[in-house]
C-alpha cells in the first residue's frame, strides 16, 4: 500500500517549480564563485600535459565542464528529489540524522532517506545509515508504532528491489521507489513530463553565468600560469599544484 496515494499534481507541478529555482540559483553561485585556483588545487596536471592540451581555453574548458557536472548532480540531487519526495507524501522533514523524510500514520512511522542515483554508498557510509535507521527507530517504539524505514534512489534501478521490507530497511529505485510514495505506478514519468511544463526561465541565467566564468577562469589562468608567448608555463602549474607550500 502507498504512503499517500491522494498526492495534488497542482502542489507537485509548484514543488517541482520552487526546486528547480533553487537548483539553478544554487548552480550559478556556485559557477560564479570558482576560482581558477581554487578549482586547480584538485586538479591533475600531468593529466592535462598527457593529453597534450596546449591553450588555457582548452584545460578550463575542461575543468569547468567536468566541475558542473560534478556540481549539478550534487545539488540536483539535495534541492530537487528531496523536496519532491516530501511534498508527495506529505511528509515532515525529520530531525534525525541520515533521515530526510518522517511520515507518521495512525499505526505507522516511515523514515525515508531519500538518495539521487544507486552509487551513492560505499561500505562505511552504508553501515552508517543502518546506525542512523537504527537511531530514528527508537521514536516509534516509544510511539508503539510499527517502523518502516526505506532507502529511495529517485532514478535508477536497484538489483533485487522490492516492496517487501527486509529486516533492516527496503532499498527501492526509479518506478518502485515513486509507487511507493505515491501509489501511481506512472508516477516517475509524470515526473519528467512536469518538469517540460514549466517555463524555462533559468537557463539563460545559468549559460550567462557559465560564459562568464569561462572568460574569467581563461583570464586567471594565463595571468598565472602562461608564458609571455602564450604557451603554458608547465612548471609554474606543477609547483602550484604539487610543490611544498
């Protein structure tokens, strides 16, 4: 049985438009706050001199696309799925660590940590949302409710994912893991089509923030590390990013 199956689509489609605004404002801060040596600490040189990339257009264009990328998924994953999922559930937001989501029925307690992709864990990280599960699992015995908690990987698929709870927690993915909250087995294509339905007032602003920073990190990049002939100045790129402090 879903955790609601009475879900608004008029509060979803608004939900879905107040996400997505957070996700492109927190994007560009993010965009228009790099630095070139900020995101140079990270990065590999020998990689770039491997590859034989010879312009400071050319590695920034690189470190920059590959830093959005990074960037997007993450914040993607915190600002849109998360408040989604809440909305859809008319759930609260829990106080107890590593849970995202509580839903209190008259029986029932749902603890939902809600996750973006199924890579998300590794063996340390995943033995700490068991402790976490285990934590918030106090409340309802203290409620005398029954306790269900669930990992929700908002795309993707999960090998063996099912409804059934297993002893500790059920992982669900994708399709599995939006029936679940809402009991529209659809649910999850809706998701993308709402999204279509909303106007696309935040990507010039973003590709307007990115331009910039290309332009300024080329700018730093061959104020610092560039020859007065223009060729890369390996060595100051080496030590910068290697060398003793």
């Amino acid at each position: 049985m879903a955790i609601n199956s009475n879900y608004n689509e008029d509060l979803m489609l608004s939900v879905i438009g107040d996400a997505l605004n957070h996700f492109y404002v927190s994007l560009v801060a993010k965009i228009d706050s790099l630095s070139i040596k900020t995101v140079m600490r990270k990065k590999n040189p020998y990689l770039f001199r491997a590859k034989d990339m010879q312009g400071a257009a050319q590695i920034v264009d690189a470190i920059l696309s590959a830093y959005v990328s990074s960037s997007e998924e993450t914040i993607f994953g915190n600002l849109f799925f998360e408040p989604i999922a809440t909305a859809a559930v008319q759930g609260q937001k829990a106080l107890a660590p590593g849970i995202d989501i509580m839903v209190e029925g008259d029986d029932v307690i749902f603890a939902i940590a809600v996750k973006s992709g199924t890579n998300v864990f590794n063996s340390s990280s995943k033995k700490k949302q068991e402790q976490d599960f285990a934590a918030a699992g106090k409340l309802a015995q203290q409620a005398r409710k029954r306790y269900v908690p669930i990992i929700g990987y908002s795309y993707g698929k999960k090998k063996n994912g099912t409804k059934t709870i297993p002893k500790m927690y059920a992982e669900l993915a994708g399709q599995d893991f939006w029936e679940e909250l809402t009991g529209d087995c659809d649910f999850y294509l809706k998701l993308i089509h709402y999204i279509d339905r909303l106007p696309k007032t935040h990507i010039d602003a973003f590709e307007a923030a990115y331009q910039k920073a290309q332009n300024r990190l080329v700018k730093e990049f061959t104020q610092l590390f560039c020859l007065d002939d223009g060729s890369i100045n390996w060595d100051a790129l080496v030590i910068f990013n290697s060398g003793r402090s």
